[in-house]
C-alpha cells in the first residue's frame, strides 16, 4: 500500500517567520537582517538540533546588534503559524477517507516543534512523525529519507514524499521515492488522483473503489 509523506512548513502549515518582528522591523528591514546574518543558514543548525540556549550565545556573539531580532523570532514564534496551507486540510481529509496511510517528514527544530503541534491539530492526524531536529538529520541529507523508510518500514517505490523545497525533492527520487514538488493544493490534488489515491474534488469517496 502506499504512504504519503508530507512536509510540514509551506505544505501543511502557512508559515511566515516575518510575523514574529511585525511592528518591530519593516519587511525590508527583516530581508536586511536575514542577509546581514545569513539567518537562514543559521536557521538550518537549529533544524538539525541545536539547542536554543547555545544556539542564542553563538548568536549574541556574533551578531550582538541583531540578538534582539533572534530572540522576538523565539519568543513569538507562535505568531508566524498563519493556519493550515489553503485547501490541504481537504486532501488530508480525503486520504484519510480512502483509507492511505500518512506520515511527516520536516525540518524544524525540536524545540519549538509543539507550537505547530498545538495551533494545526491535523499534523496529529497524520501519523508517524520525523522532525529534523528530534533526530539530528536535516533535509535534503540522504539520511533521512532512509531513517523515514527504515522507521515505517516502508518500500521506496510504495512511498509518495510531497515537499515544496526542490533540493529535498531531487534527493528523494534519488533514493527511489515518487516525489511531488508542492505549489499549490490544486495541483496536488490533481498529481495524487493521477495516482489514483484520492478523487477529484467534489467527488464523493464513496462513489469510488481502489484498485
């Protein structure tokens, strides 16, 4: 039977880090300070585990002037959880109905995981969970998709990864998976009823078998 694996940020979950520094810093302030500390790179060694404490202290080290940015970014962080992507709940909604089973695969750091836990209760439904920063391995690192497969003990070729990040995507095929690079709740729909795991919209489930 098939699995489909979901990631989370941008897929599943609207995220939008800049809401944690509005009516503190412009939007092209925040562009300049992600640039000014190449945030997001920084960002990555959180995904992969890093302890918040430590990782405030290289911060504050580092970019002393800007520390104050990194901890609004800690601290309201709940803020940049907008909700669940547009029309995602329904698909998930529709696996579920069809009986296919599901999982995550994302990259956050264990340490402010329960937020999206706590504001989209669908990621509960989903099932089995890797989180980059529980288990130390960050997207698009080979090592993870193979965690994913051994843990669910799941074939490559049986599993169907949906991430909106190309890198992630490109390694996935690379181990065998069937990936789909995520843009839109619409065009997913229509890659997963071409693999016939869920139906048109507004068809109703029970007006179809699987074969």
């Amino acid at each position: 039977m098939t699995t489909v694996v979901f990631d989370l940020g941008q897929v599943v979950v609207d995220w939008d880090p800049y809401r944690t520094q509005i009516g503190f810093l412009s939007p092209v302030e925040w562009d300049e300070f992600l640039t000014r500390t190449d945030f997001w790179a920084f960002n990555q060694t959180l995904d992969a585990g890093r302890d918040l404490s430590e990782a405030r202290q290289w911060f504050a080290r580092h970019y002393p002037a800007d520390v104050c940015v990194f901890d609004r970014y800690v601290a309201r962080f709940p803020a940049s959880i907008r909700g669940t992507v547009s029309g995602i709940e329904s698909i998930i909604n529709d696996l579920r109905a069809f009986s296919v089973p599901t999982a995550v695969l994302s990259n956050w750091p264990a340490d402010l995981f329960h937020y999206a836990l706590e504001q989209i209760p669908i990621i509960e439904t989903l099932g089995h969970r890797i989180v980059s920063g529980e288990v130390g391995i960050v997207k698009p690192d080979r090592d993870i998709f193979e965690l994913l497969l051994n843990q669910l003990d799941l074939r490559a070729c049986n599993t169907v990864f949906i991430d909106d990040n190309l890198d992630n995507i490109e390694v996935a095929l690379r181990v065998g998976i069937d990936a789909i690079h995520f843009t839109d709740a619409t065009a997913l729909r229509e890659e997963l009823v071409a693999r016939r795991l869920i139906p048109h919209a507004g068809t109703s489930v029970t007006a179809h078998g699987r074969d």
